[in-house]
C-alpha cells in the first residue's frame, strides 16, 4: 500500500500538469504526491504532507492538518491504474520524501514499464535497488540552514557522497538570500558536488517574491557557473495543490 497526499478529503493527490522546476521544468508529466516526511523545513509548501495535529516541529504558517482527512491509501495497483489513465509518458513522484515508501513504490512502477521516472528527494535516503532500477531522473534537494533542520539529519555525506556519484542525480538547492546561495556554493565545493549539475531555485510561493529573488539569484548562477531554477508551476497556477 502507498500513503498518498490529498487534493481534496479522500482525493488523492496523483494529476497532470508541467515539471514547474529543475532539470526538466516545462515537460509535460504525471505527478503523484506521497505523504509522509523525515525532514521538517520550516518554509516547506507542502507541510499538508506531514505537519500534522500534534506535530510540535515549527512551520512559518504555524498550521497543523488532520491526518485523516490528509492521508489517503491506495494499492500499488489503484495508483498505476490512476497514473496511466492520464496518458503521459514521465511521471514525477514527489512528496513529502517518496523514498520512505521505497519497497511499495518499487511494486507499483513495476506495473508501468513505458514510464519515465523522477523521484523528487531531499537525499537523506538511500533508494533500494528494487527501485533505482525503474528511475530515470533523482531531483535531490538537500536543505540548508535556513530549512530550520539540524544538519547532523538533514545533510548526510555518506548519502551525500552517493548521489554525487550518480550520473543521474541532479542537484537543486532552495535558497531565499545569497547567504543561501553561498552555502550551497559551499557545500558543493566541501562534497565535490559538479557544478553543471547543480540549480539553484528561489523560494517563495508567491510570483512576486520568486521574481525578486531570481533578479539577483540569476547573475550569482551566471558569476559561480550554475544554473537557475524557476518555479513556473507557482508563475501559472499559484500555490494550489494538484498543479
């Protein structure tokens, strides 16, 4: 069984829109949103995903949800049925951090054999073989310091050192500040992380606050040899679920 996120109470979160960021911003996929995360970061957008009642782990909005109405399963089978209906060729499978749920992941793309796969993760995980056999793409994000999340669980370098040496793991670091950037510049340089496989994105949920960020954020990428990561899901949608 899968733990999935939800559009609405009950509604799984499993749609069709664009890759609004990284490698692959702008085509078109699947996305499926798993519930559950090992990491806490305080701006995150998806805190629906695991900032439940009780949870005493600090978020900027200061919002918990029901679990219950947040949380829907769904067997391996019901999600590749839900995913193929929408015809796409590259599915994005996101979070939360999807690798928690690794072995069932592994069993439900096991049903779909034409399919692309990205795993979007924050790293911290190590994806069994079951599963990196079915997966094209890893969009791994490792957090810094303004996540609010201690380094010791969120940056692990064994982890780390592991995707740097997949070919197919690319790099996106969410910054706010240049002091952000910088740090991220910096532990690129500290895990030999190559820099043409490294973006960095603004974070923001707002159009404007994003297009403030990338006014400085885009010459820091030109002047360090990065590359820039827009959010264009948050540009043309805003901040809703199932986009």
């Amino acid at each position: 069984m899968l733990t999935l996120a939800t559009v609405t109470p009950g509604a799984p979160e499993i749609f069709a829109s664009i890759q609004g960021e990284g490698a692959s911003a702008g085509k078109e996929c699947t996305f499926i949103r798993l519930s559950r995360c090992n990491l806490a970061c305080v701006w995150c957008d998806t805190a629906y995903t695991w900032h439940f009642d009780g949870d005493e782990r600090p978020h900027r909005d200061g919002v918990t949800y029901d679990r219950a109405e947040e949380q829907v399963t769904l067997t391996e089978a019901e999600a590749a049925e839900r995913i193929a209906a929408f015809g796409k060729d590259r599915l994005v499978i996101t979070g939360g951090e999807p690798l928690l749920q690794a072995p069932a992941l592994a069993r439900m793309l096991e049903l779909l054999p034409e399919t692309f796969v990205e795993i979007e993760t924050n790293g911290t995980v190590r994806p069994p073989a079951a599963l990196d056999r079915f997966v094209g793409q890893y969009n791994v994000s490792p957090k810094l310091s303004h996540s609010g999340n201690p380094a010791e669980l969120a940056l692990v370098p064994e982890r780390l050192a592991e995707w740097v040496d997949n070919s197919r793991a690319w790099f996106k670091f969410v910054v706010a500040s240049e002091a952000d950037a910088r740090e991220a510049l910096a532990l690129a340089e500290v895990h030999a992380i190559p820099r043409e496989r490294i973006l960095l994105m603004p974070e923001g949920t707002v159009a404007s606050v994003l297009h403030a960020r990338e006014e400085w954020l885009e010459p820091f990428c030109e002047a360090h040899g990065l590359t820039m990561s827009r959010r264009l899901h948050i540009e043309m949608f805003g901040d809703t679920r199932g986009t």
